[in-house]
C-alpha cells in the first residue's frame, strides 16, 4: 500500500558536494544562512513541515545533532521516504509530486521519491544518481549551491522568497522620529526592534527586514534588499549596503555590502567588508577593510582549502570567506578573493595570504606563520562566547579538536 504522502518522512541531506571551505567545518551545507533563514529552515517553510532526518558527512554528524537536535544519518522505518538535497537554493523544487525524483543536468539528486533501501544507497553515493533514477526521473532547473559566493549574491532573490516563506506576523511602521524611509519595496519592521534618529531605509530596489530586539542606532542607513536579524545591532552611522544579511545575535557598523553574517559575530567600528560571507564568532577590529574588486576588474580566482585548486568564481565582485572564530586586530587589510580558516587570528599590519589556513596566528613579530595552540584557542572561543550566554557544546569541541590535530600538527 502506497505511503501517505503528507505521513512519509522528510528527510534533507548535504551531499558534500558543494566546496565551501571554512564554512562548513562546524556545520552542514544546509545550515549556511541564505536569507532569513538558513537553506534547511527554507526549505521546510516551502515544504510545511519539519525534516524528521538528517544526513551528512560523519565527520560532522555529532556537530549537527548537537546544533539542531535532530536525528542525523538513521533514516526513519517508513515505506517511503523524501529525498531533499541541503543545498537547494529554490526552495519551491522540492515540492515534487509523490513517487518522482528530480535530477540536476550533472546528474545530483535535487528531491525524489525512494523506497528506504533505495534512498540509503542514494545517500552512500552523495546523491548521485547517475543512472540509477531510470527513465522516470524528470530533470531540473533548480539552483543548487556549490560555493559561499552562490548563496551570497542570491540574497535579492531569497529576500523577496523569504518573506513569503517567513511571513512577519506583526510589523509596525517607522516613526517620524525614528528617521525616514523611501521606495515601494517592503519594510518589515519587529515591533520590538529600536531605531535611532535620523536613521534611513532605502527601499528603493529591495524590502528591508529589522527583526525582533535589533537595535540601528542613529543616522545608520540601511538599503535594500536586506535583514538584520534577531537581537543583531547596527552601529551609528553605519551603512549596510544592499544584498546584506546581518544574522542572529551580531554587532555590524562601518560599511557592509552583499554580505552574509552566519550569526553571533562582531564588526562593530568603521571599515569596509563587502562581497563576503562571515560564519560565527568572528571578531573584526576597527579600521579593517577588505578588497571586493580587482585592479584589472577581472574574475576573482580564489582558493578555499590548502589542499585545493584555484576556484573561478565567474564574479568580478567576491571579497572574503571568513570562518568561524576568525579574529582580526584593528587596521587589517584583507585582499580580493581571501579565505581565512576556521579559529584563525590575524594581528599584522601586512596584507595576509589570500589563504589563511585554520588556527593560523599571524603576527609582525613572527617568523611566518605559527599555530594557535589548541588550548589557547578554546579559551578564547569560550571568553567570546560567554559574552552572549553561550559555550562550545561537546561535539563542536571534539570536532574543533580535531580539526586543529589535523591542520596544525596537534600543536
């Protein structure tokens, strides 16, 4: 008897085959934020329900489960089961109808329709299908990310998606002595949000979202598309620039454009990031600046793991990739198309490489590059943390640790 489709569990998976560096070391692809929300909370808005399962690369998978509290990698005893791969970035084509599978032109699983031996093969081959969907698989025009700067320079599209998909229940307007806003796109403003004087919203070419307990001190301008969201900050003066995504619980001043901030992160003072995207826990000194542009205004190349290739990123615009519990002293200069490894601290008045590999500690006064000692690393990340109520669970410890023994010697 054929499974009620509405009863048949969900479950969404990151097929490890986006390459998006540092950013993915304390995560899954699908918890990379694209928006309001994060590319798995779109895609259960689009789909109406909760992912009864996870699955990804083991080497993460106590990382995940800690973070979402789901089942991660045991798929449900069900006759059938809804294959959604993690890294769609149109939400809308997982609505696929009962019993259809859904293929990209290079042959990735976008979302289908398996019996629960058929769907634990899928994930053993990372979503490739290959052949195996057979003649009933109907191929795809859904968007698929591959790289930080894929979800990055979609944030137009899936501001205008979001605010259908998380619509806001209670909006209010902005008050004459808030400052002033223009343009025919939406304001959605949380009534528990606090806006200085002489602030302004652009609205102009894309809504702007201020989300529950943000604070934008005054004469901060905001132009759309963009969200600072819950408990986020925006300094005096600042200006966020549009394609911005300032997330959960961060600090964000100075100029800011076409950005992603993951979460709980800091540039509180004057500098320019732009064209980047920004994990968690990441501190920015004052005066920072990074370069979105080459000289020549040619395509970014850019290199996100040691041990990879050169990457064309198809942009003339691409700044940096910051992982998390990145820290950057006052005045540094990052150049075009840099990527900065997880717990990284950069302390010099010269420009870094344009790949910083995890837990380097880069100073004037050092011979090249030397590591972050772990121990010292952790008592960094715990003080940062603290600040915000928070600590590193069990699992993003072990993983840190391990990670560091791997790209540090153990040191």
């Amino acid at each position: 008897m054929a499974q009620d489709r509405a009863q048949a569990p969900l479950v969404v998976f990151d097929d490890g085959r986006g390459t998006f560096g540092p950013l993915v070391d304390l995560r899954a692809a699908f918890e990379l934020r694209a928006g309001l929300g994060t590319l798995l909370e779109r895609l259960e808005r689009a789909l109406g329900r909760r992912a009864d399962a996870l699955a990804c690369d083991a080497s993460i998978a106590d990382v995940v489960r800690e973070n979402l509290g789901r089942p991660v990698n045991v798929l449900p005893e069900a006759s059938s089961i809804l294959l959604v791969n993690g890294r769609l970035l149109t939400p809308s084509a997982a609505r696929v109808p009962e019993g259809a599978v859904h293929v990209a032109s290079d042959g990735t699983l976008v979302a289908g329709w398996f019996s629960r031996a058929d769907a634990e093969r899928v994930l053993a081959d990372r979503g490739q299908m290959g052949g195996r969907a057979g003649g009933g698989a109907l191929a795809s025009s859904a968007r698929l990310a591959s790289t930080p700067w894929d979800v990055a320079t979609s944030i137009a599209t899936t501001l205008d998606e979001d605010l259908r998909l998380f619509p806001q229940p209670v909006c209010r307007a902005l008050r004459p002595d808030e400052g002033q806003s223009f343009g025919t796109h939406p304001i959605a403003i949380d009534p528990s949000a606090s806006i200085g004087p002489l602030a302004v919203i652009d609205a102009s070419k894309g809504p702007v979202v201020i989300g529950p307990n943000v604070v934008v001190r005054p004469l901060a301008v905001l132009v759309g598309p963009c969200a600072v969201l819950d408990g986020s900050t925006v300094a005096e003066r600042s200006l966020l620039k549009a394609s911005t995504v300032i997330g959960p619980h961060c600090r964000a001043g100075g100029e800011i454009g076409g950005t992603i901030f993951q979460g709980y992160s800091n540039k509180s003072h004057d500098g320019h990031l732009g064209d980047s995207f920004v994990g968690e826990w990441v501190n920015i000194g004052a005066g920072s600046d990074n370069s979105n542009l080459l000289n020549t205004y040619g395509e970014v190349i850019v290199r996100l793991e040691p041990d990879g290739g050169l990457m064309k990123t198809g942009r003339q615009f691409w700044g940096a990739v910051l992982g998390d519990h990145v820290k950057l002293a006052i005045g540094t200069r990052l150049m075009t198309g840099t990527t900065i490894g997880t717990g990284a601290m950069i302390a010099s008045s010269r420009s870094p490489a344009t790949l910083v590999p995890r837990f380097s500690w880069l100073t004037d006064h050092a011979d090249g590059a030397k590591s972050f000692r772990i121990d010292k690393f952790l008592e960094t990340a715990r003080a940062m943390m603290s600040r915000r109520g928070k600590a590193p669970g069990a699992a993003a410890e072990a993983r840190l640790r391990a990670l560091h023994a791997r790209c540090a010697g153990g040191a």
